[in-house]
C-alpha cells in the first residue's frame, strides 16, 4: 500500500475504495496504482496548484462571507457499469413520476382524489402556486433538470436523501472538477474508460429548445440570473457560455402583450425559453413578491398564455417538498405502475397521528428536517445534539408537525480524501443531474460527490466547508443487474416505530443546498 495510507483507518460506515483494510476494490486499482509513485508532499503540492488555478478560473463559492476556491479533491469517487445502471434507471425513475405528480397537482388531482397523497400535503405547501394551475407546458415538461441526493447506506446500498426539482445546483461543478482531473491525471482516463461529462449543456440547450412553445421554428433561449451576487453565479455564467446563449438579469427583459423580450443593442429580441435560476418568489413581482427588483414583471403572465416556456416550471416546490418525500415510493407505483428502483431513507410523517408520538419519544435517535429547510440549515442530528437543541426540536415539532420530517440515522459511506499530507476517510455524497427533454430522461453520468473536509463531520454542503469529488462512471462492468426494491421492504415505508437495532454511530447530514 502506498506510505499516504499507511495511516488509513476504515471509519465505521461503507468505504468506497477499500472492502477491508489493505485489501482495495477493483474499480480503484489503477488509482491506487498512479497515487503510490507520489510522495505525500508532492500530491498536498499538487492540490495547492490547482486551488489556485481554481482562483484564476473564477472557480469559487462562498464560504463564512468571503469567496474561496472550489474545494477538489485528488482522488476520484468511482462507479462502476454495474451501480452506474441502477442510479441512472433509479434517477430516471424518480424524475418521471415526480413529473406526472405535478400535472397531477396543477391538473386532475386524481392521486390526492384516490387517497394516495393526502389534499393537506398539496394545500398546506407554501410552493403551490394558484398561478401554475392549468397552465400546460410545452410536452409536458416541468421538470427540465433535477438533481437527485443519493447516499450509500451502511450495507452499501443507494438510498435518496432528497429530491431538488426547483432550481438544483452544481453541474457546474462536476465538469470544472473534470478538466483540473484530466490535467492531473491524463493517464488515468485513457486506462479507466471514464465516460465523459462536457455533453452536459449541449443536452440541455436541445431539452431547453425542445420545450419552446409550439409553433416556434427558430427558438431563443435565456438563462435568467439573480445577478452576480448570487452564489451559483459561476454556474449560471458558465452554462450560458456553453450553451452559446445569452446571460441575462430581470432588467434586460421586457413583457409587452403577454409576450417576453431581451433588450439588445440592436432593439428588442423575442425570447421563447427562460432557464430561470431564481426562485418562484422573486421571478415576477405582478405575481409573487411585490418587492422584488431582480424577476421581470409580467413573465408568469407570458408563461400562463403560453408564449414562453419558463424551466423549470413555476410551482415544482411542491415536488420536493420533504414531506412529499415520503410518498414518493407510493406515486412510483401509482402514476408509473412500477416498484421503486431506488429506496427511500426510512422516515415518519409527524404530522400524522402516531407518528408524531412516535417520533417525540424517540428524538434523540432521529435526524429532524425542516420540510423547507435548504443548505443544512435547521437540521438536528439526535444522536449528536445538545438537550438544549433536542428541547427546542421538540417544541417546534410539536408547534407545527407539518413543517418538520424524521429519518433513520443512516451511515454514510466514506472516501479516501487528503487531509493534510495524508489520507484519511470522509463522508460523502451524491447528485446525479437528470435532463427531461419530455421524450427521454438523460441522466449525466457521474454527478456532483459532495465530501464532508473535516475529520467526523456529516455536513457535506459547500455552503457549510463542504468539499467534492470527481465522479467517474466506468464504461465496463458486470452484467448482472440487481432486482428493484420490493414492496415490503420496511425502509421504503414511512413506519409507525424505530426498529430495534439501535442508532449507527454515523448519521447522515441532511438536507443540502438547491
């Protein structure tokens, strides 16, 4: 084993690199391989440059009020052929029934009539916009692009965490961390068969076209920004660059007659497909938030008399509400006639009768999230709370069931990352980003791995000192497939009591940042 292991002691939780110690999962060999050659020094030396070449790049975020480079990690979160097809088709999954939850919602209604989602669900959501209801997209598509949180359980096992289908956040990310990689590492690519992420926004500028109002022969696409100082700023730069489109604020728009227009230099341009990276709320002041200065005002009214396409779609709060969540499994098999591919982490509604004793007897062994909550923000971990916090946790559950819900702790894997001039194991996660061009749902292969830097914290977000990985995506690997979660499986449900074998050591972080 090379000397930068040499002190690599598996934490108690899944590893992605190592089945026991000393003994390395096939899929990392050749990473094991290129990293023996180079002494701790020298990898902590490499790291260093490309932080600051991050810096040059403008590859950043913002981190306690001050703006930082992306946080990289050398060595590669992988995946095989194998896991790869279960994500994609799991990933894919999600995002189709989630899509028919929301024509349901702002249509027929035919779940909540059937008793498969409660109405209160719908109603009592402050994302269910009266605005959005009727209003038919172009092919159907409201959800454009989402960004679904996967963890590995402590068997190894995919789970979701999350859905994100408002506005998700990152892809920029994964394919910057895939240029430094391919500079560090060149060799390794060629030897590994890494499928590749640069397709990412030509993918998305052909969904973004497809969903242009009908009748549209030449199409306009925008990205709309809440300006430079939002923290995904470079993301939403980046991808207008990319896509060869124009990057534009709520100012250098303009609504006339129920239609949308860019100003330009030359005069005014019709626009026909805004990919809007600002929030409901802040989108158009007619509708939503009266004080808003960075939305354009009359742009929901083009979008209702469909002569825009707004993506994604105003209103697809209500589909990753965490509440909703919990009935995601249900909806699979309602809308899709399928069983879920990929299962739930186990969760309680307490917003239900018994559930909610349920979960205010056992709050101390349970991972509290606000329905709403974004970014980490508001989340208790029992296990490693204060009686402090467990009281205030427990009074504002109490005060408002619905706006809370509870999960098993679940033990995230972890991944050789460097710290220092060594490696030591630290807790990660995963996004895979989906495209919905309303034929097909594309998912990117690889995602944003989200790593948590410091020595036993769970709080993967950037926002809160996260770090990530390159994601790699193997184009080979074993042919066998495994079967889709069954109906029974007693963590796809939200359940009535903690099952009795006690709380892992590790827990989960919890909600991340859109």
């Amino acid at each position: 084993m090379a000397d930068i292991f040499d002190a690599y002691a598996l934490a108690d939780a899944w590893d992605e690199m190592f089945e026991r110690p000393g003994e390395v999962r096939a899929a990392y060999e050749p990473v094991l391989a290129a990293l023996q050659p180079i002494e701790p020094s020298e990898l902590r030396f490499r790291a260093d440059q490309m932080a600051r070449a991050f810096t040059d790049r403008g590859v950043t975020y913002a981190f306690a009020g001050e703006e930082r480079p992306w946080p990289l990690d050398l060595v590669p979160r992988i995946l095989d052929a194998l896991e790869w097809d279960l994500i994609q088709r799991g990933v894919s999954q999600r995002v189709r029934a989630l899509e028919a939850y929301l024509a349901d919602a702002y249509g027929h209604a035919r779940a909540f009539e059937d008793g498969v989602v409660p109405w209160r669900l719908l109603l009592n959501s402050p994302h269910f916009h009266r605005a959005a209801h009727g209003v038919e997209p172009p092919g159907g598509v409201r959800i454009h692009v989402a960004g679904i949180d996967l963890v590995r359980d402590e068997a190894g096992d995919f789970r979701v965490l999350e859905d994100n289908v408002r506005v998700p956040s990152g892809v920029s990310y994964v394919i910057e961390n895939r240029r430094a990689m391919t500079r560090i590492f060149p060799s390794l690519f060629a030897e590994q068969h890494v499928l590749p992420v640069d397709g990412y926004a030509q993918r998305l500028l052909a969904a973004l076209r497809a969903a242009a109002p009908d009748g549209t022969d030449d199409p306009r696409v925008v990205v709309l920004t809440p300006g430079p100082n939002n923290a995904a700023y470079f993301e939403h730069a980046l991808l207008a660059r990319l896509m060869g489109v124009q990057l534009v604020e709520g100012h250098d728009l303009v609504c006339r007659n129920n239609r949308v227009w860019m100003r330009t230099t030359r005069g005014e341009v019709p626009v026909h497909v805004v990919y809007r990276r600002l929030d409901d709320d802040f989108l158009d002041p007619l509708h939503f938030r009266p004080d808003s200065v960075i939305g354009c005002p009359g742009i929901m009214g083009a979008a209702m008399a469909g002569t825009v396409t707004l993506a994604n779609a105003v209103g697809n709060g209500i589909a990753d509400d965490k509440l909703l969540y919990t009935y995601v499994p249900d909806l699979i098999r309602y809308y899709l006639g399928e069983e879920p591919i990929l299962p739930n982490v186990q969760s309680y509604r307490p917003d239900e009768p018994g559930q909610l004793d349920a979960v205010l007897d056992q709050i101390e062994q349970l991972v509290i999230k606000p329905v709403d909550g974004a970014g980490g923000q508001g989340i208790v971990i029992g296990p490693k709370a204060d009686r402090d916090t467990i009281e205030r946790t427990r009074k504002a559950v109490i005060a408002d069931p619905r706006g809370f819900i509870a999960q098993r702790p679940v033990a995230l894997s972890t991944s050789p990352t460097l710290a220092g001039e060594r490696m030591a194991p630290r807790h990660i996660d995963l996004r895979p980003f989906a495209v919905n061009d309303g034929n097909d749902v594309w998912v990117l292969p690889g995602g944003l791995t989200r790593v948590a830097l410091q020595e036993g914290n769970l709080i993967v977000n950037s926002s809160q000192g996260g770090g990530s990985k390159d994601t790699w995506v193997l184009a080979e690997g074993p042919a066998e497939s495994p079967a889709p979660v069954s109906a029974s499986d007693p963590l796809d449900v939200a359940p009535r009591q903690l099952g009795p074998d006690g709380t892992p050591t590790v827990v989960q972080e919890g909600a991340h940042q859109q």
